[in-house]
C-alpha cells in the first residue's frame, strides 16, 4: 500500500511538472536539438509544441528525452491522434520518474527506459529499488527486459519477479538470464503453463549456476570467462 501511495505522489508531481513549462529561468528549450529535430515535421502543429514542452520539462528534472521522443514517434507512426500521443508521453514521464527514484540518478537512460517498461507491465516500484540493491555496479537493463518478457509471455507477475530473484541474488549473468527467457518463451509456445515454466527454468539455472560456482574458478582455455559481474 505504501508503494502505490507513494507511486500516485510521485505521478501526480511529475504531470503536473509535464504539463507546465521548462523550469524557472531557462529561457531556451533544454533538450538536445537532435531529439527535438525528430519530431518535427511527424507531429501536428498542435501536438508538437505539447510534446515539446513535456520533453523540456522533463529533461531539466533528469529523464532522458530519447524514450519520450521514441514514444511520441510510435503514436505517430501509428497514427494515434495528437491527444492519445501526449497522454501516451505523460505517462511515460511519470513511470521514467518512478524508475528514476528508485534506481537512483545515476541510472543509465536504458535501465530507466526498462523499469518503465517493467512499471507499465504491472511490477511494484519496489522491486526496482531492491534489484538495484542485489545487483550492486552492474545494469538492470538485462534482468528488467527479462522481468518484462516474461510478464508479456504471461507469467504472473509475483511468478516473474520470484523467478528473477532467485537467479539474480548470487550474480546471475546477463547472458544466461537471456538464455532462461529463452527457454521460458520456447516451454510457453509448446503449450506449457506460463508461471510452471518460469518455475521451473528459474531452479535449474540456479541449481546449474550454484553448480559452476561451487566447482571453483574455471582453468584452461575457459579461463577468464566473464561472470556476469562489471569490473571496479
């Protein structure tokens, strides 16, 4: 309850903030011209100076510009209309805000771009805050689009989330969180349950990872294999 209270605070704030202009005392658009030369010409007149100013806004506070310009040029794409685009992009601003603090400032602009993602797929904003915790000096990004792949593929989402953790808390690699997924995504288009599959898949890495650890460093030509972990 805590964290859904505290999500609508922080989605309040950040709409208003979007709705209004570029902070005090910044007289000129803050985002980058090339973000901003993408939307020209692919958004109406009325649209355009909306959107804009929602990306300002939303720049000079710390969120990356690149997954709202993307965002907007999707709708466009599909031919959304101007209304369903700017509401489309305020919402991507409340979630990349969320994700913002929960992972901290320091976030690169596509662990936040998968939080939201994560957020939008129904993962409690906590969660982000203690994988950032258990994954110390190393990306989200990885296990977050996994978390992410795995709701969308129909696993519950205490199930996703369960099942992530428990590959991630020893040291997990990127690589082979993909290959779980993988194999998760094959089980579930063979006509497996969505939640058994990630259940089972999440014991046999970490039974297989836990396997490898124990065995000590590796020797040989395997030597020097990276483990998942970024250097100092």
């Amino acid at each position: 309850m805590r964290s859904r209270s505290s999500r609508f605070v922080l989605a309040s704030a950040w709409l208003l903030a979007a709705l209004g202009a570029v902070p005090t005392g910044a007289q000129q658009p803050v985002t980058p011209a090339w973000f901003r030369a993408r939307l020209e010409g692919r958004l109406d007149k009325h649209t355009l100076p909306t959107v804009e100013r929602i990306v300002d806004s939303a720049f000079a506070r710390g969120i990356p510009a690149e997954p709202l310009v993307d965002r907007a040029l999707e709708g466009a794409a599909k031919g959304a209309p101007g209304e369903a685009i700017i509401r489309e992009v305020r919402k991507l601003v409340v979630d990349l805000a969320i994700a913002r603090e929960k992972l901290g400032p320091q976030s690169f602009a596509g662990e936040l771009s998968a939080a939201a993602m994560a957020l939008r797929g129904g993962v409690d904003p906590d969660v982000l805050a203690r994988l950032r915790r258990e994954r110390p000096g190393q990306p989200v990004s990885v296990p977050l689009g996994v978390l992410s792949g795995l709701i969308a593929n129909g696993v519950p989402v205490s199930t996703a989330t369960e099942s992530i953790f428990a590959l991630t808390k020893n040291g997990i690699a990127d690589e082979q969180l993909v290959a779980f997924r993988r194999d998760v995504e094959r089980d579930v288009g063979m006509g497996a349950a969505p939640a058994a599959a990630a259940l089972l898949h999440a014991s046999e890495f970490s039974a297989s990872f836990a396997r490898d650890q124990s065995s000590g460093p590796p020797t040989g030509a395997g030597a020097g294999a990276p483990t998942g972990k970024r250097r100092p």
